[in-house]
C-alpha cells in the first residue's frame, strides 16, 4: 500500500505541478512565443518590402544613369556644335583680317609705285632741263647734238 499512496501523491503532486504550469508557466510562455512569431512574419514583410524597395532604387538608378547619360550625350553634342561654330566664326574673322591686311598692302604697294612714279617723272624732268641746258650751251651740229642725246639717253 505505501506503494500505492506514494504513487497516488505523486500522482495528485504532478497534477498540481501541471495545472499550476498551465496557469502561471504557459500563457507566458505562448505569449512569447506569439509575439516572436509576430516579430519573425514582421521580420519577414520588411525583408519583402526591403527587397521591392531596392528592386525600385536599382530601377530608379539605372534610369536616373541612363537620363545622364542622355544629358552628357546632349551636352557633347553642344559643346562639339559650339566649338565647330567658333571655329567657323574665326575662319570668317581670319578671311576679313587677311582681306584687310591684303587691301592695307595694295593700297600700300599702290602709293609707293605713285610715289616712286613721281620720283622719276620729277628725276625725269631734271635730267631733260639739264640735256636741254647743256644743248642750249653747246650749240653744236646735229651730229653732235645726236651723240650728246644718245650719251644721255645712255646715262638715265
């Protein structure tokens, strides 16, 4: 019989044990256990939602690099548009300054050809006063007066 009533108290002993679990041990226990549940599927939502965000951020990227690139292609474009228009602007420039400086030069070339036509028309005239001079004062024949104009004529 002690075997009996050992087994029946601890029987009742265990059955106290259990319900005392079951009402102080146990609900804490499932609450933590659905509030980590609750944590790991929150978890889980902000993995998915992390991962559609970088999903978007990498779409968003590649497009923003692709509008850049537009934009510096653009930007080429132009800058290659302006320096073929300055080049063009100084080709015309440099055709208007060297029409300039070819007119500068002419008109130059032109007033010392006057200048030096004058020179010789005035020398010119010098060396006819001094033949007509030298005539006047040797009245020579027409023998002389030919060798005369022809030593003159042999001088200028």
């Amino acid at each position: 019989m002690n075997l009996n009533a050992t087994m029946l108290g601890q029987a009742i002993s265990f059955v106290i044990f259990v319900l005392l679990c079951m009402k102080y041990v146990w609900p804490p226990l499932s609450q933590m256990l659905e509030e980590r549940q609750k944590d790991v599927a929150e978890g889980l939502r902000n993995t998915e939602m992390a991962a559609k965000e970088l999903a978007l951020a990498k779409e968003n990227g590649s497009q923003l690099i692709e509008d850049a690139k537009k934009d510096v292609s653009k930007m080429i474009a132009q800058g290659q548009k302006r320096r073929e228009q300055i080049i063009e602007e100084a080709i015309q420039e440099a055709e208007k300054e060297k029409a300039r400086i070819i007119a500068q030069g002419e008109a130059e070339v032109e007033s010392e050809k006057n200048r030096v036509r004058q020179e010789l028309k005035d020398e010119m005239a010098d060396l006819v006063i001094n033949s007509a001079q030298k005539l006047i004062n040797k009245n020579l024949d027409t023998d002389s007066n030919r060798a005369l104009v022809d030593q003159l004529i042999k001088d200028i």
